[in-house]
C-alpha cells in the first residue's frame, strides 16, 4: 500500500530554517532579560506587592532590583518559548523542558517549586488522559462512541454542525479534557474511513487539509464550551471564591444563566469558521463513508467485550471521581487511574500504553506550566496585567462594557501563554476590586465573568489548554503514524477564531445575556462594604 500524505504544516520555505529561528529566539530573549534596562515600574510592582521580599526570603534574589531583573528575565523567556513553540525549532518536548532548566539554572525559582510546576496535579492529569485515549482505542471503544453521536448523520455538513453543538453544550458540563481524548481518535477514524471510500483501491490518497479540519473543529467547540457551567474548569470554580470574599456568591445556576446560553452560538460560529476556512482546500467532501465504516465495523465487534466494558467502566469512574473529589483528590489523582486499571484488569498492555502516549505533548504542556507559575512568582504577569490596565484608563475602557471589553480582552491573550486556572487566579483579585470602584450595577459579577469567559478561549497557542495538546499528541494518521498537526498550525487557524469568539462574547454575552438576564442591585454595595471593611 503506497501513502500520499501531503506535508502542508506550514513549516516550508522560511518557518523550516530550524537554526534560523533558534538564533532568533536566543537573540530576543538574550536582549530583553540582559541587555535592555529593567523599568522602573516592575521594580516598583516587585517592591510594592511583596514578590522582591518574596524572592529574597526564597534566596533567589538579593534585594528588590535583583528581583526585578529576575522578573525581565522571565519576559524574556515568553518571546523565545512561543517562537520555539511555533516553529518547532527545537522540538516542542525539548522545549518544555527548556523551561525548568532555565529556572534552575538563571535560579528564578527555588528548586523544590521547580520541580512542582513540572510534575503537580495539572501534568499527572494529562498524562493520565493521554493513556486513557491510548486505552480507549486499543479496546475499540471510540468507535461505539463515534456510532452513537454521530451514526445517525450522513454527508458533510451535517455530521459537523452535530459535533460543533454537542461537544460544546457537553464540554459546558464535564472535562472537555477527557471528551478530547476519547473523541480524538474517532475523527481519525471517521477521516480515515473517508479518504479511504475515495482513494483508489490499495492506495490511501490522504487529505491532510479535512485531517486537520476534523480535529481543529473538534478541539476548537470543545474550548468555547469552557463558558457554560461552572463544571467545565477550575477556573470558573476560582471565579466563584473571589466573589465569595465579597460577599456576592454566585450559584451554579446563575452561572449557566450568564454563560450557557452562548455557548450554542459558539458551537456554531467554530463551525462556520472552519466550514469557511477549509471548504477551498478539502478534498474529501463526504464523510458517509467514513461514519458508515466505523457503524459496520462497530456491528462487526458485536456485543460489548470484557475489555470494553472495563474501559467504559473506568471512564465512568474517572469522570464521577472528577465531580465529587474536588480538591482532596484534584484532576491528577483519579487520571491515573488510566494508567492502573487497564493494566492490572488485562485490558491494554502496560507497554502499548507507554508507547501511544504522546511523551513530547506532555513535556511540552508540563514546560508550559513551569513557564505560568514564572510569570505569577516573579511579577511579571502582574506588571503585564497592570501596563494593561493604564492603557485602558487612558482611552476610557475602565468601567462597564469598555472595561468588560479590556479585561476580557487581556484574560484571552494570557490565557494562550499560561494556564487558564492561572489567568483568572491572576486576574481575578484586580479586576472585582475595579469593578466595585467604578460604581456600575452588578460591576463585581460582570467582570468577574468576563475574565472567567475568556479563559475558554486559547485557540491560538499548542501551549494554551490541555485539549490542544491531546488532538496534537492523539492526532496521528492511521496508517501511517504521523502527526496530522503542526504547532503553527494553531496559529494560523486558531487566532482569528480567538477573535471572532471574543466578538462573540462582547455582543452576545455582554450586550444582549448581561441586559436580559440583569445583575442584583444589591451586589455593588455588598461588595463595596466588604472591600471598605478591609481597608480600615
């Protein structure tokens, strides 16, 4: 069987000089952490919010303008992880990796914190979903899950807009990290059985261009489903805890008032994005034959195995460990379970899960989160956040739907660069303050949810969200074993959609949600008397 598989990463002429782009990424980090003159108002950010006492006491730094130094360090690194990131200059493992080794050996960070950042909760969790996708498909249990959404739809454009709106609304309710996991695989079989039905017999003429439409498309309506509950991420749930210090809780159900009713609209608009944006360049047209493929083959497997109902019975038990763990057991505990149970149960063998394990996924996500906690330690990512915030001043963006607009604006950006629980950690404690100060009804939730929302939304970045690296590490051609995607390709599709999804936001959420559904008149002074109390 010959394979045909067209190489479009976006990685030719230029983007392929590796050596090139490794010297520009040393060059900008070289400037910024040691050659350019650190700014008085990050030595002032350090001195005045605790990070250089912080730092000194950690003995990573002398006094407060070492401790500034180490902060322009740190954003020097940001400029050079996200070109190493994209170009894939070095590989994006190495890359991860990188990162700690930087903050061992500048010493930014003491080094049993180091090692946290690198293998916390966050990176044991996606580690244990990256082996329960491996152990979904060995059993054969993607296709059932494929058959059972997506059976019933047939031609093209159908079966997309089924997947765009189911896997948002359930991305809305339960870890969309783990959805990614096992739906990944099934794309690759849906891709698979359509360029098959195509090609010519004994010849698999691929279509790299619907191979990264499907996973794109899927990662993409599984990201903007983050908005609809606070079930969706802990960042919403962080959220949540800054309103309570006020005050002004917000119930489950107020939440998904605000934010649920967008979701569907997302769910749709990622849908026609990708409709557009790929319709030129898809061969494959069709995918009956590949949907009707995975329903023969599931007919084929008969009744549910042994193996198959083990695997089911371990997703069901992640996913309830997940909802009622909360922070005793956290993400990281219960995904490991996908590493246990199919081997002490003699579903999958231990070795074929190491092996289908994406190792440069995860070292790249684990360096991403070495990469937050620098910018949240240092100060870096708080003098970003407060240089952003005087600009807003300064073109009258700081209350109501101008402020909404910034904040949620800025939530974005970072959350492509750190992790979205991280955003809203950082953001969160500034901008209700803001808000209350401004003196706008319901200010304090309005905000709040602003932040919150945009933290859904990182398209753009391989780094941005766990669900990206899953499609990325997950996303391999059948037959063949190669990546369907390229780093930069999330560049190049995703950060348009990041925009079109806070236009989104701003006109569907915050002008028509926000006026319809309306904020207790009550919250503002609530909150205002709290933040009073504290400052006496």
């Amino acid at each position: 069987m010959s394979h045909e598989i067209e190489h479009d990463v976006g990685g030719g002429g230029i983007l392929a000089n590796k050596l090139l782009w490794i010297c520009v990424g040393l060059g900008i980090f070289i400037t910024v952490a040691f050659i350019l003159p650190t700014p008085q108002s990050i030595v002032d950010t350090v001195e005045k919010y605790g990070f250089a006492k912080k730092m000194i006491e950690w003995e990573v730094a002398h006094d407060t303008h070492d401790a500034a130094n180490k902060a322009m360090i740190v954003l020097g690194i940001i400029p050079m992880a996200v070109i190493y990131f994209a170009t894939e200059a070095l590989p994006i493992g190495l890359t991860g990796i990188l990162m700690p080794m930087l903050a061992y050996f500048l010493h930014l960070l003491p080094r049993k914190m180091i090692g946290k950042t690198f293998a916390g909760d966050a990176p044991m969790f996606l580690l244990g979903v990256l082996a329960m996708g491996v152990a979904v498909v060995d059993v054969g249990l993607h296709k059932r899950l494929a058959s059972w959404l997506l059976g019933w739809t047939k031609g093209f454009m159908v079966p997309i807009f089924v997947l765009c709106i189911s896997m948002s609304v359930v991305g809305s309710f339960i870890s969309a990290h783990a959805m990614c996991a096992f739906m990944t695989p099934v794309m690759a079989a849906v891709y698979f059985g359509a360029v098959s039905a195509r090609s010519g017999e004994g010849k698999i003429e691929h279509d790299p261009a619907l191979a990264k439409f499907l996973l794109f498309t899927l990662c993409y309506a599984l990201n903007v489903g983050g908005i609809g509950s606070p079930a969706a991420g802990g960042r919403n749930v962080i959220m949540m805890g800054f309103w309570s210090e006020y005050d002004v809780p917000m119930d489950f159900f107020t939440w998904m008032k605000y934010g649920l009713p967008i979701v569907p609209f997302l769910g749709i608009m990622v849908a026609v994005y990708m409709l557009v944006l790929f319709s030129g360049k898809i061969k494959t047209k069709d995918l009956t034959p590949g949907l009707a493929a995975i329903k023969e083959e599931t007919k084929k497997m008969g009744k549910m195995t042994y193996a198959e109902y083990v695997t089911f019975g371990m997703l069901l038990l992640i996913l309830f460990l997940w909802i009622v763990g909360g922070e005793e057991l956290g993400l990281g505990g219960p995904s490991l379970l996908a590493l246990l149970i199919p081997v002490v149960f003699k579903t999958t063998d231990w070795k074929k899960i190491l092996g289908g394990i994406s190792w440069d996924a995860w070292f790249m996500y684990c360096g991403a989160l070495t990469l937050g906690a620098l910018l949240k330690e240092s100060g870096a990512a708080l003098w970003l956040a407060q240089s952003f915030l005087k600009i807003l001043g300064a073109v009258g963006m700081n209350e109501g739907f101008g402020l909404w607009v910034g904040m949620s604006g800025l939530s974005g950006l970072m959350t492509n660069f750190m992790s979205d629980a991280g955003t809203t950690a950082l953001l969160g404690p500034i901008v209700i303050p803001m808000g209350i100060m401004t003196g706008v009804q319901g200010e304090p939730w309005a905000v709040g949810l602003a932040v919150a929302f945009a933290t859904s939304f990182a398209h753009f970045l391989i780094v941005g969200t766990p669900n990206n690296a899953i499609v990325y590490g997950l996303g391999i051609y059948p037959d063949t074993g190669e990546k369907m995607i390229h780093p930069m390709d999330f560049v190049k599709y995703g950060f348009i959609l990041f925009v079109l999804c806070m236009v989104m936001v701003w006109v569907v959420g915050f002008l028509v949600v926000y006026n319809v559904v309306g904020f207790p008149a009550e919250i503002l002074e609530t909150a205002r008397g709290v933040m009073e109390a504290g400052t006496q």
